[in-house]
C-alpha cells in the first residue's frame, strides 16, 4: 500500500505503508545512528515525534525484545529508506513490520531520506503528517489545505506524562525479575545484561524519577550494586526524601522542559536538599530550569550515537549518544549556581552542567548508551563516587 510523509512546508514524500495503516501527525525529526533502531524505536524521548532513520538500510538484524528500552515504543511514526524484509540473526524473534504493527505505530518506506534529512537540517524540525490516505494528495502532487492545517495546529503538549511509570517499581541489584509484567520486552530487559563497571562492597540506594527512562540507565546503575527505587514524574519531592536515598537521579524524557512546571518545582526541592544528584538529558534541563536558567528549542536537534562532547575540565573529547531537541542556554546561567562542564564540538551547545557548593552534576548526553558508544558510561561511576562509594 502506498504511504505518504507531508511537511509542514508542503514537501510530500511518496513511499510504502509499514505497520499500522493509521494517520499520525506529529513533529518531524531524524537520527544518524548506524546501528541500534530497535533502541530508537523504545526510547520514550521520541513521544510525539517521528523519526527518519538516515542510515539507508534498516531492519537486516530483526527485533530482540532484550534490547528494547521501554516497555513498547512511544514515537508517532518511523521513516526509511530500505527495509529489510527477511532478518538475519540469531537473536531475532519477530521483525520490524510485525512489531510496528503490534504496537499501532505508522510507518513509510522507499522514500529519500537523504533529501528529507536535508530539508530538515536546512528549515529545522517542522510537523508532518504520515498517511495512506491518497485523497490527502491533489491531482497536482501537493497536499490538500485540509491535511495542511491538520499539520499546522499540531503541538506537543506535555509528553512526559504519557510515557512515565504509573506506580513506583523497585529494581534491586542484578534483578531478573519480571516485576509482574507480562511484556517479554520488560523481563529480558532485566536478564543477560553485560558486567560494567566496578560493583562497590556495598549497595547504594538510589532514587530514580521517571521522566521516560531508558531501561539501560537502571541496568547501568544495578550492574554497579545500586538498589533503584523508580518513581512516577510527578512524585512530590518530600515522599523521595523521606526515604532517605543515597542518591537521585533523574532520567532522559521527551517534549519540552519548559512544558513541565510541576516537575521543575519538585526537582529545585530535590536541589535544595544534600542529597547527591546525577541528571541526564531532560533531567538535566529541569534542574537547569529549577535553578533559574532558561532552555530553548534547537534548530533539528542531536540525535544519534556519533555526537562528539568535550569535558572542559580535562580537555577529554568523547563520543556520545544524544536525544534531545532542547538545550540550557549557557548565558542565562547564575555562575554562582552552575557552570558549564561539556560543550558540543559540533555546534558549542552546553552538554552538561557542574553545581558550585553541591554533589550535583548534569549531563546533555545518554552515558547508558544503548545505542551508540559507551564512551561516557564512567559517569555512572562517578556518581557512585558521590554517594560514598569506592569506584
């Protein structure tokens, strides 16, 4: 069946339907990982948005529920350009049409995304339509002003509320449980995990709040002997405290920071406590936002595993994963507060955050990886450093 991508800005891309058949309209964006779309399609950051894989050929090793990072994908739609039809590998249980049909997600294929990747880099991330729908299209080749406004009025509200946990879980050190959910994405996602880093003599208990968390961020943490207690985002931050955690540590998540003020409120209350924190990615900017910075939204984004980030304390430049289509803007920062401790060798875009008189750092970047490069994974260690531990 034929499918169809509309941009805001009138391009139609002309493909093949894959997975489900319905209309998605949503943001537009892309991602230059090589490897690691099975990944990409659980990450719960992509959550009103869909993704144009710029690697050309996209499904050649199938789908294994153990690498998937959430318990089902959350993203409105999935653009490439080949897909691969019969999956070679022995991991594979199921294929990426199959799993794009379970889980309601709409997709289209054999367009140029290339050119679309162009478009994007050139305008900046724009709202699009994905449908089969061909009286969208006018005989002339352009969309019709109905499916035009439809694009238009599209926003993104706030995202974080549709992919965070609904109760709080509790994952203990090296778990293989199944925690009573059925989904095999969530028990294999507890089993056959890599060794990484040093396990301390002790455990730590962290205090994880829940804003659309990758399951490798847990697994990075439980692989270091740290218990991990998960919390909805809207937790009040009193209820996290009074359990006394050794750390906390707040995850990656989608849309815009600035569209969660509840969630800003109870991360500056988890700030002005001494308790250590490490934040990633949408954590990052809501501790940014907590603490009186402001964010903006970037022209197309980081996303992919090839981002490269300088520490600016030892000069170090390292190859990361990123997700994100915000930014803390560097000079809204209190340098009494916070100064900058990475930078993006690309573009000079802040990619992390030290806090001056506080066990609180930030980063920009995915340190779990999963996927990309495990480069920054160190930083798990330094948290644990943090909370007292021996790494």
């Amino acid at each position: 069946m034929r499918a169809y991508l509309i941009l805001e800005d009138g391009h139609v891309f002309e493909g093949t339907s894959i997975g489900s058949r319905r209309e998605a309209v949503s943001e537009i964006v892309f991602n230059t990982s090589m490897t690691g779309y099975e990944e990409v399609l659980t990450d719960p950051s992509y959550s009103g948005q869909a993704v144009c894989m710029t690697w050309p050929l996209i499904g050649n090793y199938g789908i294994c529920y153990s690498d998937q990072e959430s318990l089902r994908p959350y993203m409105d739609g999935f653009i490439v350009h080949e897909l691969s039809e019969l999956p070679s590998n022995f991991r594979s249980s199921d294929t990426i049409q199959n799993f794009l049909k379970r889980y309601n997600v709409p997709g289209v294929a054999g367009i140029d995304t290339r050119a679309l990747t162009k478009i994007l880099r050139e305008s900046g991330t724009m709202n699009g339509m994905i449908t089969t729908d061909g009286s969208r299209i006018a005989e002339d080749g352009r969309p019709q002003e109905e499916a035009m406004k439809l694009i238009r009025a599209y926003r993104t509200g706030c995202e974080v509320e549709k992919v965070t946990c609904t109760d709080t879980e509790f994952w203990p050190a090296t778990d293989t449980r199944s925690g009573g959910v059925t989904s095999p994405a969530y028990t294999e996602a507890h089993q056959n995990a890599p060794a990484a880093g040093k396990v301390t003599g002790r455990k730590y208990r962290v205090a994880l709040v829940d804003f659309g968390v990758k399951y490798n961020i847990i697994r990075s943490l439980n692989q270091r002997g740290c218990d991990v207690t998960v919390y909805p985002a809207w937790t009040k931050a009193e209820e996290i405290l009074k359990e006394n955690p050794d750390g906390i540590m707040l995850t990656n998540g989608p849309g815009d920071p600035a569209d969660c003020p509840n969630e800003i409120r109870e991360v500056k209350k988890l700030y002005d406590s001494d308790v250590p924190i490490y934040a990633i990615c949408m954590g990052h900017q809501l501790m940014a936002l907590a603490t009186g910075a402001k964010t903006r939204k970037m022209k197309y984004g980081h996303r992919g595993g090839n981002h490269p980030v300088k520490d600016l304390e030892n000069g170090r430049v390292y190859i990361t994963s990123q997700n994100h289509g915000y930014v803390v803007y560097t000079e809204s920062l209190d340098p009494a507060v916070a100064v900058p401790a990475y930078v993006n060798v690309n573009d000079g875009t802040n990619e992390g955050l030290k806090y001056i008189g506080k066990k609180i750092f930030t980063t920009q970047f995915h340190p779990e990886a999963c996927p990309g490069p495990q480069d920054s994974a160190y930083l798990f260690d330094r948290f644990i450093s943090m909370m007292g531990g021996d790494q």
